[in-house]
C-alpha cells in the first residue's frame, strides 16, 4: 500500500480528529524506581482488559485546543493511504502557556499521534515520526519531547523503537487518572 505523509492547516484539527485515538488496554507498565535512566518498566497483563479514549474527556479532543491555546505555531501532518486519511500528528510549538513546551523556543511537542485501527502496525506511526523530526528540525529545534502513559504500553514501545529515551516519570501527574502515570521521552536533534 502507498502511504503519504503531508503537512496540512492546523485548521483541519476537526478532520484530524475524526481518526480514532481510542486503544484497548491489555497491560500495562509498572513502573520499578523513579529515576529515568535506571527504572524498569515491567509489563503486567490486565485481568480485565479496558478502553481508553483521550477525547471522551472534555476538551481534550483536537476540536478545543484551539480554544484553550494559540495554536497558530503548530503543525498538524496527516498520513494518507491510496488517498485516504488514515491518521496524523499535531505538533506544537513556541506556544505561550503549553506547559509541556516548558517555556522554550528550541522544542516541539509531538502533541498527538493518531492512526485510524484499520491500519494500525503497518508503519505509518513511524513514516508520521520521521515526519515530525523533519518539521522540528526546520524550526531549529533541538529536541521533541513526547508524552505517554504506562497503560499505553504499545505507544512507549513505538517511541523506545524510533530512539526515545525515557526522561521523566510523573506518579501523580493525572488528578482524574491516579492509576495512570506519566511517561515523558524525549528526542534529541
């Protein structure tokens, strides 16, 4: 199959997020230290698997980003497979407030990456990263810091594969999510 990868308006937020980001929790990561780049991350296979789906909760589907941040520096790639959208990732940048920007000019955000499930497993996640390297590196940039949780197993996996290193753990990160814990891997450019 011929998957392209194109940078579109950061208007087609709606369009992107017509791709479903929802996944089936079947394990997840406990995590075995606090420090980085000594922890374990053990698998731990769930008797009773779950749905997650990040934008059931309110507004933190693509559609109100715009209205809880100036998106106007950010940039939204969409993947393409025989002319249709199966997927796309959001990428911010240089925006007041994002606290995961951490106040820099010199880093992007990999702010959501998503592939429809039809075609999940068949590359396109990593043709969308490299994709993502390529738009950070020409804003000069010279890192991309990634956000995951220890139930997305599959999604810390994907970015240990593309050259990630884990760089911090957040125990208490999610208020709504105590279960969940943060995991922040970083590309160095």
């Amino acid at each position: 199959m011929n998957y392209t990868i194109v940078e579109e308006s950061i208007n087609q937020l709606q369009t992107h997020g017509e791709i479903p980001i929802r996944f089936e929790v079947q394990s997840i990561f406990e995590i075995e230290g606090d420090d980085p780049e000594t922890a374990m991350l053990v698998e731990k296979r769930l008797a009773h698997p779950l749905i997650k789906d990040y934008d059931i909760d309110a507004g933190e589907g693509p559609v109100g980003w715009s209205k809880r941040w100036d998106i106007s520096n950010w940039g939204l790639l969409a993947a393409y497979a025989n002319g249709k959208r199966v997927g796309g990732c959001v990428l911010a940048f240089d925006t007041c407030g994002v606290h995961k920007l951490e106040g820099r000019d010199d880093m992007v955000a990999l702010w959501d990456l998503r592939i429809h499930p039809d075609y999940r497993g068949m590359g396109i996640g990593s043709l969308l990263f490299e994709a993502a390297i390529a738009w950070t590196r020409a804003r000069n940039c010279k890192e991309l810091k990634i956000e995951t949780q220890n139930i997305n197993v599959p999604a810390c996996r994907f970015y240990e594969r593309q050259g990630c290193r884990l760089a911090e753990i957040n125990r208490y990160a999610y208020e709504n999510c105590p279960d969940e814990i943060e995991l922040i891997w970083r590309f160095a450019l």
